[in-house]
C-alpha cells in the first residue's frame, strides 16, 4: 500500500514491518513497505528517481544497506522500530531509533516461562492472519524456523493450499529429510535440483533481473528464483518464509565464533588500517579487522581499494560500521553488538529485503509469520532465560521447546538445517553468463572490471571470499542491465 503524509506527521515502521520506503515530493511525502508500488507510484508522478553511489558502494561491500539509506538518491529507508517526522517543508527526519535489544529491562508483566502451546496458537494465528486467497510455497529446509511453520500450516487447515519445496544439489541434501517433515503434516513437498541447463539460467535470471526493483543480495537468490520457476505460482500467491524471528528470540554467536571473536574484539582497532595493505581474500588480512569486521562484515568480500578501481562512484564505507560500533550502546557489549549487527543489518537491510525483492519480481505476497505482533510480544515478555543462552550459544529456545512437545523434534540431533546453495558451483557452471552480465554493466569500467575478473577466475574455485564478491558484482550487474525500473 501507498500512502501520503503531510506535514506534521509521523511514518513509522513498526516491529512487524520490515521496511518502509519514503520519498519527499511537493510538500508531501510518498511512503510504501513495498519498493516495487512506491516505484511505481513515483513514475505515474513523473519521478525517476537515480541510483545512489553510496547504497551502491555498501551493496558491494558489505551486502547491506544501512537505514536510513536508501538505494535510490532522495529516498529514505525507515527499519524495524524506526519512526521519521515531516517538517513543514515536506522533509522527513528520522528522531527515533528502537531496534529491539538483546537484553531487555525488567518488565511488570514478564511471565516466567515459555508455554510451547501458547506459542504454537499464536504462530497459527500469525499464519492465518497472513495467508491470502490462493496457493501458497513454502521453502522448507526441516530447520526449527520452517518445521515449526509447516506445523502452523497444518494446524491452520492450509495443507491442500500449500506446497513445500526443498532445493538440493546433487544426490544428497536436505530433500529426503524436508519430504519426511511435510508428510507427517499432510503437506505437498517437491524436490528442486539445480538447474544445469546453462540456456535456462541465463534466462531465468535475465526474467529475475528485469522484473526487480532492486538487487537481491542474497547469493542463493538463483536458487530461489529456479524453485519458483519450477514450481510455477501464480501472480498473488504467497512465498511464505521462515525468517524474521532472531531479532526477538536472541541472536548469539556461535560457541566457536563467540571465543574467537571475544578474544580480540575491540582490541585491535587502532591496527585495522593495516588491512587495505593485503589483497581482500589475502589469509593475514583477517589479523587487521575492526569490530564490524570481526562480528559481521568480515563475510563479505570487497573492499574500497578493489571497487574503486574498476566504479567511479564508489565510496570508502567501513568508517561508519566503524563509527556505528564505537556507540556507547554497543561498545561495551559483544553480546548486544553482535545482535545488533545480525538482526538490524544482516537479517532486515539484507535477507529480508532480498526476499522482498524475489517476492516482488514474481508478483507474489510475501508472507513472514514470524514478524506479527502479538508473536514478538509474546516472546519479549519472556525472561532472558526462557529466550536463549549466552552460555552454550543457543537461541530460539521457546521454538526449541515448542517443537520438542508438540513433534519430539530434537534441534540439537537434528542440527542447523539451511538453504544450501553453493556459489562455487554456480559460477563454475554459468561463469560465460556471469562475466558478460558483469563486464555489460556500465556502471563499470570495462577495462578496469575486465582486469579484475581476469585476476579473480583462477581464486573462484578455491577462494570462499573471493566467489562472494563475484556473486555480489553479478547480482548488482544483472540487475542494472536489465531492471524495468531504472530510466535509460
């Protein structure tokens, strides 16, 4: 939906909205949570709006866009808890940020242990509050966030309106195990393998970009967009996903991460400049990092010093990841700085809009359970306890528990179960379409991204890094190539 707010007003993105976009325009502003409608909505007004070299810069550095930024010049990006005023001349200030925290204050009202039915009821609700007319997909990897909404589904009656679809590469995977889970709840499953039809890839892909109002950043995004194709949905039915729940049951690091990480976090910041001296994929590159390196933006791959070679626009941004992780807020706490980072940033500017961005391509409605209300109170009002444990580095412990009673889903036997998609792979398999969607894009100076490719190709196969960084220039590449909504 779009709406118009005059002076005065206030926008607000609350907790169970992901984003929400705003323009300023005579006197007014323009604001939607579905780019792709704002958009559009921009253009009927006669408005083009031009790409932003900064959002561009972040995009390929560190995959993610910071709120408020946006990707467009002149459009502000408002996150989850953020609230924006309009001044009297029609321009919009962002005055609060409440991104929700790891650790809560006491509440009078906190209730003191989780109750695993209580959750499932409200998780059903959450669905059919959600669920629109038609057929739905869900992506389902038997992973606690997608079992527990193959659950609700059930439970809400949705077992003949919904299908569930596993992606797998190669013999072994996930399928068997996700085809097992959508059995036991009557559900529809369906195995999509990899698509090695290099043809049908390329224009696939091509479909995907042009239909896109941004870029997905997400490198398994092809593999999200073959499933679709696969399964065939029509325009209206739901893609219905399990994230958008870490914010509010605890994002922690690992055990391994948390005592790899803590041992230097902070220490070493004075040194990070040393790290442009070293080449991005370059082993002793990872001794220099800052705390936004270590925690969360060391799994990106470029750097200023390699995109400024080959993009004119492009802008020195890890000084303000660097500065946003000297806040008083986040400084003290690996704990808080950590979450911070993976929920605000890594789970909403980047997975979720990224789904939002496939959603928006194929004409669907994206459906997150997982951001509803009464769901993300619920689980807030739970002692910090009864939500994770810094300890062993487990969270989601009301899903945990909700699934062990209500399946005798054992998390821990059954292990972390994602969407596997293997970029190596994917670039091995389609690298001739890859390098010309990149080495078409002028945005770029074909000489310059020529060279870099040249020098990448031999590290592709055996540098994690280093295939990142080519996923994210062919998925930012293909997009300005093609993209309807950008004004040649």
């Amino acid at each position: 939906m779009v709406q118009l707010y005059k002076p005065g007003d206030s926008v607000v993105c609350p907790w169970n909205t992901s984003n929400v976009y705003c323009v300023s325009h005579n006197g007014t502003i323009i604001a939607s949570d579905d780019l792709a409608k704002l958009l559009a909505a921009l253009a009927e007004r006669g408005v083009h709006p031009a790409l932003s070299p900064l959002a561009l810069s972040h995009l390929l550095h560190h995959s993610v866009i910071p709120y408020p930024l946006a990707l467009y010049e002149g459009m502000t990006a408002l996150g989850q808890g953020d609230e924006a005023e309009i001044d009297t001349d029609g321009s919009l200030r962002v005055v609060v940020r409440r991104p929700i925290p790891l650790r809560l204050p006491p509440a009078p009202d906190v209730i003191e242990s989780a109750n695993p039915k209580r959750l499932r009821d409200l998780l059903v609700a959450a669905v059919v509050g959600r669920f629109v007319d038609g057929r739905g997909l869900l992506m389902l990897s038997s992973g606690k966030d997608s079992t527990a909404l193959a659950l609700a589904l059930d439970a809400a009656g949705y077992n003949r309106r919904v299908e569930c679809v596993t992606y797998q590469e190669g013999a072994h995977g996930e399928g068997e195990f996700a085809a097992a889970t959508a059995a036991r709840f009557g559900l529809r499953h369906r195995i999509v393998y990899e698509c090695k039809d290099r043809a049908e890839v390329r224009t696939s892909m091509q479909a995907f970009f042009e239909a896109s109002p941004s870029p997905s950043m997400d490198p398994i995004t092809p593999g999200y967009v073959h499933s679709i194709r696969t399964v065939g949905l029509p325009p209206g039915a739901a893609l219905i996903d399990g994230t958008g729940n870490d914010a509010y049951m605890g994002i922690i690091p690992p055990k391994r991460k948390w005592l790899a990480d803590l041992l230097s976090f902070g220490r070493f910041d004075g040194l990070a400049p040393l790290n442009r001296v070293f080449s991005y994929h370059h082993r002793l590159a990872k001794l220099f990092r800052s705390r936004a390196d270590q925690v969360v933006l060391d799994r990106f791959a470029l750097r200023f010093e390699e995109t400024s070679g080959f993009f004119q626009g492009s802008l020195r941004t890890l000084p303000y990841w660097n500065s946003l992780g000297r806040t008083a807020s986040l400084a003290k706490s690996y704990y808080e700085f950590f979450h911070h980072f993976r929920s605000v940033y890594y789970d909403n500017a980047h997975t979720i809009r990224a789904r939002e961005t496939i959603a928006a391509a194929f004409n669907l409605h994206l459906m997150l359970p997982y951001q509803d209300n009464s769901l993300i109170n619920y689980c807030l009002s739970l002692p910090e306890s009864e939500r994770f444990d810094v300890s062993t580095g487990r969270n989601k412990l009301p899903l945990r528990r909700m699934l062990y009673d209500e399946l005798g889903y054992n998390a821990e036997r059954v292990g972390k179960r994602i969407f596997n998609f293997s970029r190596r792979n994917f670039l091995a398999q389609n690298w001739a379409h890859v390098e010309e969607e990149i080495y078409e894009c002028t945005l770029w100076d074909r000489c310059a991204i020529a060279r870099f490719l040249d020098r990448m190709l031999p590290l592709v196969n055996s540098d994690d890094k280093c295939n990142y960084g080519i996923m994210q220039l062919y998925l930012v590449s293909g997009w300005h190539n093609h993209t309807r909504w950008l004004k040649r």
